[in-house]
C-alpha cells in the first residue's frame, strides 16, 4: 500500500491556506535574531511595502543579493539532499555536508531540471 503525505501551507500572518503555486517562505533578520515565515502574495506585497522606506534609508551591510524572492514556495515532495548534495560537488556549487540546505542551492537543482524526491513520499 503507498502513501503520499500532502502538505497545505499556511500564511503565517491571516491563517489562510496558501493556493498552490502562490506566495513564499520568506526569511528576515531584526535585531540579530533570524526569522522565516510563509506568506501569501498579498502578505508579501504588504510586508515589502511597510518595510521599503527602511530598506531605502539603511545600509547593507552583509547577505547575498536575491534575484527576485527570497525562496518560492512549493508543494512538491520534500528533497533528497543526499541526492542534491551529489549533484552540487561536481557542478560547483559549495553545500555543506550535513544540515539544511539552503534554498538558492534547491532553486538551483531544480532549475538544472532535477527533482529528487524523498523516496517513499512520491
């Protein structure tokens, strides 16, 4: 017997379940401490519109620039980093041996046309 788990995300922020192919995880940094949340489109629009006028007047001081969004969200079935981990070496791509990866990394990979499914859940 198979089993496929779904996973419904969730706007942090109104509670609403977020439509397939639509909003992000974003993540934030205030005062030192580190932070993600999933949000709608339109979350995101309000979050970008309240914070531009201190984004425009501070300094940058460290990060990466984004192309765009922070990570989009998916729904599809979760990553096989071992298998993402086997891809990046030989394409260039610096990934640590152990822990979470990060989301450009998973961006990437699937932009090269991969997909790594977890096995068992698809």
């Amino acid at each position: 017997m198979a089993q496929r788990t779904a996973i419904e995300l969730v706007d942090d922020l109104t509670g609403e379940a977020i439509p397939d192919g639509e909003g992000q995880t974003v993540a934030f940094t205030f005062q030192g401490v580190s932070y993600e949340i999933d949000l709608s489109d339109d979350s995101i629009a309000e979050l970008t519109d309240a914070l531009s006028p201190y984004i425009e007047s501070g300094r940058r001081v460290g990060g990466r620039r984004s192309r765009g969004r922070v990570a989009a969200v998916t729904k599809d079935v979760p990553i096989d980093t071992k298998t993402v981990r086997a891809w990046a070496d030989p394409n260039g791509i610096e990934v640590s041996s152990r822990g979470r990866l990060a989301a450009d990394v998973i961006e990437q990979y699937r932009a090269a046309g991969k997909s790594a499914a977890v096995p068992g859940t698809g």
